[in-house]
C-alpha cells in the first residue's frame, strides 16, 4: 500500500502536465504582446490552469486547452502554440532544471483590480486605463469617497492615477490656473473635501494616501506612475505639517516644513527636500530633471536580471522581450536613486546615471512598485495631446512592464531564500 502511494506521489507531477497545452509565447516572434494579457487573464477567470515561464521566451504563458481560449487569441491576434502534453513536459522540465535562470509560478486567480481616478478623468491622463483597455482587462473605478468610506479591501490590486497627493492640483499653477480645466478641477477638489468632512484638500488628500498605505500593509498590491509615485510619499511624510502655499489651500505653508518632514511614514523615498515655490513645476528632487536625463536619443533604462528561481517576485515584474527600453518623460520622469530607501528593489534604471526608472518594495503584508514617467509611447505626452492608439504598440516593451502588474497579485510564487 505504501508503495502505491509513493507511486501516486511521484508520478502527481507528470499528471498535472499530462494534457495538451496552449504556449503563448512572449519573446520577439509574438504578435501582440499586450493582448497576451488579457487572454491569460480571461483564462483565470474561467479557472483555466495557467503558469508564468519565468525567462523562458520573454516570460510566456502555458494555459491547459481549450477550443474557447484558442479562439480568443485567434481574435485578438495572439500568437500561440498547441502543445501535446509531452511537448509541455519536455518546456516544464527545461524551465525547472537547476542550470537554468528560469522557474515555474502557478497564477491561481484573476484580481480585482481597482484604478484610482477623479470623475474628470480623460483618456490621455494615464497609461494603465488605456492598456487595461486594450488589453481587455477588467476594472473598476474608484475615486476618494471609496477609499474614505474602506472599500479598498474588495480589490487585489490598486493603481494611482497621475495623481499629486500633496494637494497642489499638479503644480499646474504657473501655467495653467486661469485654464477652465484647472478652475473646474480645484472646484471638484474642493467640493469633494467639504461633503468628506475636510476643511481643505491637501488635508483629504494625506488621510487619503494613508489609506492607501494601510491597504498595503493588509495585503494589497500598489501600482504608481509618474507624480502618484514621489507625491505619495511626500504627503505621507508631511502628515502632521503644511506643505501647501496660499493659492492651493487658503493658508500659507508652514516655513519650518522641510525639518518637520517624517521619512520614517513614506514607502519609497527619504531624505529628500522639496520644493516650496508654488511656481515651479517640480515637487521635490526625487524626480530627475529633463536636464538630467539628456537627449531623447540616448534616454534608454535597463532591466535588472534577477534569480527566476530564487527572487520569482522580481523576476515576475521585469519580464520583458527586451532588457534595454526607451525612456520616456513625466512630471515625475525617474527617481533619484540616492533618495531611495535601501529596503527598495531597483528593478530599471540608467546605469551609472544614478537614475532609477522602475522600483519594487513591501510594507507590511503587501508590495508596492513604482514607475517614472507618463506614457511608454509617448515621450513627451503634454496636457491635451490624443490618447495614444495601443493598436500601434501591440509589442511595446515599456507597456508590458505595467500588465507584468496586473498578473503579479494572481501568482503565488514559493518564497524567497534568505
């Protein structure tokens, strides 16, 4: 009887592979990079089996067969592969040498994905909606009522819209506060502080990012471009002090601001000094400067190559048909990596630039990555240009980094040796 078992035990393995199989691979030959998301995501909701081949042409996807799913790439142009299931066998057992930096992680389920954006979000305001879209992924929208009121916990996953969680309405001031579009949108601030019980926005706005962090620390996972990233951290250090000058909340900032800061509150970032002048369009020196960064021809940040077998997280996040992409600006472009605290993983960045594009850390039971910039495909993307046509950059590397993401909540990697 004890040898029966032991059989069964041994051989559970191979029988969890022993069906044919759909690959979808994600290296250079695949048609639509983006898309391929939103297939294995679809998957999950139909409680498909589906693995992440960590490293294995470009991070692709093995998912147990299905006539339905087979047609879903075939109509949204997804390349793939039927695979017999000793073809699926001989990729399982070459990802899962020891020799080989690659590894296996088993995506259990689709998250509940929640976007974080004002009522007067526009198609050309952020990146994440346009390639959830496109993608055909699935979310919801919630804005500050929801998380003031803890609906937070219903979702796997949160991304932060370009947001300036300081209050300052973007530090648009200088070149656009007689524009309607500001006018209209410090009014819809404002409104939305007064019915949540806050005397100003800059106040709703630190309660805000601290709900968010909690959310974090609970188990959440938390996906920030461009100005939601260093401006989290900012309001959550200036929780207890005035950071706003007079034209953005009716009273001037406190001068002793900068020494009341509290690094030990933020995620990411320490140490680093802001900037007080309510006409420069900047919020501190996280963020590299155009200057900083150079020509646009030689703007370029590079993927960290990190253990698929003994660091999955990292690896899951930087999964890539290309190690080497092109930057692209934002209000906040890249990060000071001098500025960013030690227990921060630095997944991209300019080498020996000291410019640090893409970052990964946790707090608590959940994660939080950060990534510069507005738009991977447009690099210089200024207020009131068109939305970008995802159709165009079916295979863009700089998106893919955002949908890595999306499936990182639904993965269950084994954890990582120490």
């Amino acid at each position: 009887m004890l040898k029966k078992i032991l059989f069964v035990f041994l051989l559970f393995p191979f029988l969890a592979f022993a069906q044919s199989k759909i690959l979808i691979y994600m290296d250079l030959k695949q048609t639509d990079h983006l898309r391929a998301y939103g297939i294995t995501y679809h998957a999950l909701e139909k409680n498909y089996k589906a693995d992440w081949l960590l490293n294995y042409r470009g991070g692709s996807f093995m998912i147990d067969y299905s006539n339905d799913i087979a047609n879903e790439c075939l109509v949204e142009g997804v390349a793939f592969d039927k695979l017999s299931a000793s073809e699926a066998a001989d990729i399982y057992s070459l990802v899962q040498r020891p020799d080989n930096n690659m590894s296996v992680v088993r995506l259990e389920k689709a998250p509940k994905i929640a976007v974080y954006v004002p009522p007067s979000f526009q198609p050309w305001d952020d990146a994440v909606t346009m390639v959830l879209d496109y993608a055909k992924i699935p979310y919801t929208k919630i804005w500050n009522d929801e998380i003031l009121r803890g609906d937070l916990s219903k979702y796997d996953w949160l991304h932060l819209h370009h947001e300036d969680f300081t209050g300052q309405y973007g530090k648009f001031y200088a070149s656009f506060s007689n524009a309607q579009w500001y006018i209209d949108n410090q009014i819809q601030y404002e409104n939305d502080a007064k019915k949540n019980g806050f005397k100003k926005v800059s106040d709703m706005m630190k309660t805000v990012a601290q709900d968010i962090k909690n959310y974090v620390g609970q188990g959440g996972f938390l996906f920030a471009m461009c100005s939601a990233t260093d401006t989290f951290d900012i309001a959550l250090a200036a929780e207890h002090t005035d950071i706003c000058a007079q034209m953005f909340d009716g009273d001037p900032e406190d001068p002793d601001a900068q020494s009341k800061l509290d690094y030990s509150n933020t995620l990411a970032f320490t140490n680093f000094k802001l900037e007080m002048n309510p006409y420069v369009y900047s919020f501190s020196n996280i963020n590299i400067t155009p200057e900083e960064v150079g020509s646009k021809e030689n703007d370029y940040f590079t993927l960290f190559d990190f253990s698929a077998k003994y660091d999955p997280v990292s690896s899951m996040l930087v999964q890539d048909h290309v190690n080497v992409i092109h930057g692209f600006m934002g209000q906040t472009t890249m990060f000071r990596k001098s500025l960013i605290k030690k227990s921060v993983t630095i997944l991209g960045e300019r080498p020996g630039m000291g410019q640090v594009k893409y970052i990964h850390g946790n707090f608590g039971r959940g994660t939080f990555t950060f990534y510069g910039g507005h738009d991977p495909e447009a690099y210089e993307h200024l207020v009131g240009d068109p939305p970008t046509d995802l159709s165009l950059h079916k295979n863009s590397p700089g998106y893919r980094l955002i949908l890595n993401n999306i499936l990182f909540p639904a993965a269950r990697p084994k954890k990582q040796k120490t």
